[in-house]
C-alpha cells in the first residue's frame, strides 16, 4: 500500500470491480483508448491485473481517496505485453473516472507509483506512453518528471495499420531525474 496526501494506492477488492467497469464503459475515459469495455472484459482486465501483481510482486494500484473512502481508478506500473523497441521496461500507468479529472489525483497517484518504483522495487527507469492527442495524460507525464524525445516515438503493435491511435508518443524517466 502506498498512501500520499490525499490517496491509499491498495491492492484491488471485489467492491472495486462495479466502480471500474463503470469507469471502463466511459465514453470520456477510454477515448483514447482502442474500446469502451463490458463488464465482463472490465473483470478479465481486473483478473490481469491481480496476476501481474502476483507474478512480478507489483502492478497498478486501485486508488482510493482518503476523504471518501471511494475507489476513483487505478495507478501502478506494469510490464507491457507486447514488442517494442524500448522493451523490456516498466511502464507507469493510470485511469480515473472522470468525475476525478482536473484535481491533480492522477499527478498525485503517479508521484507515489513512481516513487515506489525507484525506492522499494529499484528500478532504473519507468516509461509511460499514449496517442499524442492525449494532452491530459502528457501533462501528468511531464507534471511528474518524465521527457519526450520524438525519436521514441512508435506505432502500437496491438493496433492495426491505419487506426487513428496506433502512432504512440513514448515518455521516459530514469531514478536519478526523480525530483
């Protein structure tokens, strides 16, 4: 469990799993996103999500505001299914329901996974990446830290030629540029 200011970054419980399929049905959420997801594919990513957790001892948090003991999206890093040219590496992701956006918990729950990242599992460096006219998740990327070189750029190999969000814009963080 990870705990900032105003967050509990937890493992997930089976109360958390109506508020994320919800949050996965969201026009608003997933559009950049290839798909809105049916419960049943918000359950088998919840499923993934547990198991990445046991397999590799970390994974992406349910987060939970403090004030209202309400499960709000999740945060964590993960290691990426697919090939890419910047593979193997660690991936530092989030997803809030929208009613959240705009009070910096994405920025917030980010600091602590990355902190989490860099102290208790040791890594080296984290990256995170999405459709370039995500602005909202670029300015937490750049809000906590992490840079864009161009030249990282990739096409999403999960995505097909031609669909609008396989161009990826990829962004970097190493431990020593934790602020």
């Amino acid at each position: 469990m990870i705990e900032t200011e105003r967050l509990i970054l937890r493992r997930w419980r089976a109360a958390d799993r109506a508020p994320f399929a919800s949050l996965n049905a969201s026009a608003e959420v997933c559009a950049f996103l290839p798909k809105q997801l049916t419960r049943e594919e918000s359950d088998a990513l919840a499923d993934r999500i547990e198991l990445h957790f046991e397999e590799r001892g970390f994974g992406l948090f349910a987060v939970e505001r403090k004030d209202k003991s309400a499960f709000i999206g999740f945060t964590g890093l993960s290691v990426p299914r697919f090939e890419a040219p910047f593979m193997p590496a660690v991936e530092i992701g989030w997803r809030l329901d929208h009613a959240q956006w705009g009070q910096g918990f994405a920025t917030e729950a980010a600091r602590g996974a990355l902190a989490h990242g860099f102290g208790q599992l040791g890594l080296e460096e984290i990256v995170s990446f999405t459709v370039p006219m995500n602005i909202r998740s670029r300015a937490v990327m750049e809000k906590i830290g992490m840079h864009h070189d161009p030249a990282n750029d990739f096409d999403h190999p999960m995505l097909e030629p031609g669909d609008p969000l396989r161009r990826h814009v990829l962004y970097r963080i190493k431990r020593e540029e934790l602020a």
